[in-house]
C-alpha cells in the first residue's frame, strides 16, 4: 500500500509503497478515504509526543470502509462505513465498561502508540468495541472532520464543562479544534469570545458564530479585556493551544467559580506551568479540568446534532489534499492556530 512514512523527527515523511496491515483477530482493515490533519500530528511529527516510535504513519481522524474483519469480530463486517475514535479502549476494564475508554490503561491511540491514518489501509484493534457505523447521511469527509478536533471539543464542553445555555465561553487559539467548540458552544446556547492572533483564525471564528473575537496582541492584558466585557469573567474558557500564554490567561478570564478546560496538549517547555494557587485557584474557587478524545459510545450524540443541522462540520474544511502532501499539510502547525481543517481525501497519490 501506499503510505506517507516518518523516517526521522522534524523531517517532511516519504510518501512511499509499504506491507499492507495484517488483520489481527479482534481487529478489522480499514480502507481509508478520508483522513484530518491536526495539530496533534505536528506533535507525533516533531518527537514532542514519546509514544511515537520510527518509522511511524501519523493520522488519527479517519474514515473508511473496512474491507477485512478478524475472526472475534462479531459486530462489524465487510463493506461498513465506519470511523473510530482516536484513543482505542481494551473494551473489558472498569473505564471502558462505565463509558470512560480513554482513560483504559491498556488503550492504544491512532497515529501515535500504532499505525495511523496517512495510508491507504490501517489495522483497528479492540475494534467490536470502537468502531463506529457511519450512517447513509454522514459522508466520509465529515467524519473525519468530525475526528479528533470536533468530538474532543464536544465532549469537552459536554461532559466536562457542562457548559449551559446562556453562559459565557472564551475559547484561546482559533484552530480547528477552537473552531469547533466554538459552533459546539453556540448550538449549546452559549456567548463565546475567540481570541486568536491569526487574522484568518479569527475571520473563521467569526464566520461560525463567536459574538466576539479578539487579537491579544492588542491589549496588554487580555484576560482584564474579557473581565470587563463580560462584567467579571467568562463562564468557562477552554486552552485549544496548550501554553503558558494561553493557559494563563484562560484561568484569568474567568470569573468566580468558573471552569478552565485544557483541551489543547502541552509539549516542551510548556508541559510544566506555574499555577496561581491562591491568588485565583483558592480565591477565586475555579475549577481546572482536563479532557482528551472522546468514547465511541457518545458518536450518536454529535452525529445527531451534525444530522440536524445544528453543526456544520463541513464549514470547518478549509483544504483538501493528496496523501503525498503530508508534509505540506504538517508545516502549516507552529505556534499559531490553523485556520480550518486540512482534509486528506485521495490516497493513490
């Protein structure tokens, strides 16, 4: 098969022919015919992330059809359009049996612990319990849109957060997954602030419903701009970047009792931040919250809200590419956010 392959950190992969995945027997092959790129592959990509071993195929927002089934699968067959959360629970732990598999200690993650997305086939184990059935409505370029950026978001703001209608969101760094949330946020009911130094971030923050955006390079502060707009802090504010910067001022931003979800993952000198203990932690009674993928089980529930129009994932896409401009696709991740979702949707070149 044909794959796009990381030989070495830092360095653009080989687009190249490989062995086809051997189908293991609670696994089943997937065909690929849409795939995201995301800012957590410019993580596997520069080493940052030490799951990933070389050589190594990133991509972990997939779409397909599976075109083999292992002998213990019993729910899937041949021919089903599928995806699959990145983060794959064992399906039998305590966590995975009460809904919460990406916390299960024997979970193997998409594009980083094993083979991902940027091939034209890819190996899904534990897959009775992972996969999800794509429905006749949903294309396969949304579902992977839908990926890794939209379910975190969702379950994030969902399950974490409980982000109520009428509440004030403010969302640091306007990517893809920023974006996400902020439709999320806005079918929830919610006001929400994108605060962004992309000028194009910020444009597409706007176009999907954030009542305000703003650059924080133009106040010397921005965490007292989002106090005194929203008359003492935001409700929730949600790190998409993973900083000091933004942690930072999204635990600033908010106000008595409100919750800080940090969605965005950290990476080199950011991975250890000073924390305010008492200044606004103890003082303040905030609430800092962790969140990372989401379970298969809770598909339905967004897949519902994309079904009836009160998501427009498709809006989100911003390029499509050929399986060959992996590493075009790779170096648009820096410090800034993306604007938009990157699409692979053509694996034969």
């Amino acid at each position: 098969m044909k794959a796009s392959v990381l030989h070495k950190f830092c360095t653009p992969p080989i687009f190249e022919e490989i062995d086809d995945p051997v189908c293991g027997p609670n696994s089943v092959v997937i065909e690929l015919k849409a795939c995201g790129v995301c800012r957590s592959d410019h993580h596997a990509w520069s080493g940052n992330d030490h799951d990933v071993k070389l050589p190594h195929i990133m991509g972990h927002e997939l779409a397909g059809i599976i075109v083999e089934t292992g002998s213990d699968i019993k729910k899937f067959s041949i021919g089903d359009p599928v995806t699959v959360p990145f983060i794959l629970g064992c399906g039998l732990c305590s966590d995975c049996q009460t809904g919460n598999s990406t916390i299960c200690d024997r979970q193997e993650t998409i594009g980083f612990t094993i083979r991902g997305g940027f091939a034209q086939f890819v190996e899904i184990c534990f897959a009775d319990f992972n996969l999800v059935r794509l429905p006749i409505s949903l294309g396969f370029e949304t579902a992977a849109a839908m990926g890794c950026r939209v379910t975190t978001a969702y379950r994030a703001l969902t399950d974490r957060a409980s982000l109520l209608p009428g509440e004030w969101l403010a969302i640091y760094g306007c990517g893809g997954v920023g974006t996400s949330a902020i439709m999320i946020a806005k079918a929830l009911g919610a006001k929400v602030i994108g605060i962004d130094i992309n000028s194009l971030a910020l444009k597409k923050a706007k176009e999907v419903g954030a009542d305000i955006v703003l650059d924080p390079t133009k106040f010397k502060n921005i965490w007292q701009e989002v106090r005194e707009l929203t008359k003492g802090g935001v409700d929730v504010s949600l790190d998409a970047l993973g900083i000091e910067d933004t942690f930072q001022n999204s635990l600033r931003s908010l106000r008595k009792l409100g919750r800080h979800i940090q969605i965005g993952m950290p990476t080199s000198n950011s991975t250890i931040v000073s924390l305010p203990l008492l200044e606004l932690v103890y003082s303040r009674q905030l609430k800092i919250i962790g969140t990372r993928g989401m379970a298969a089980s809770r598909f339905s529930t967004l897949m519902t809200m994309i079904n009836d129009g009160s998501i427009n994932i498709d809006g989100l896409i911003t390029r499509k590419l050929k399986l060959s401009q992996v590493p075009e696709a790779i170096l648009q991740f820096g410090q800034k956010s993306e604007s938009g979702i990157t699409i692979i949707n053509n694996f034969s070149m």
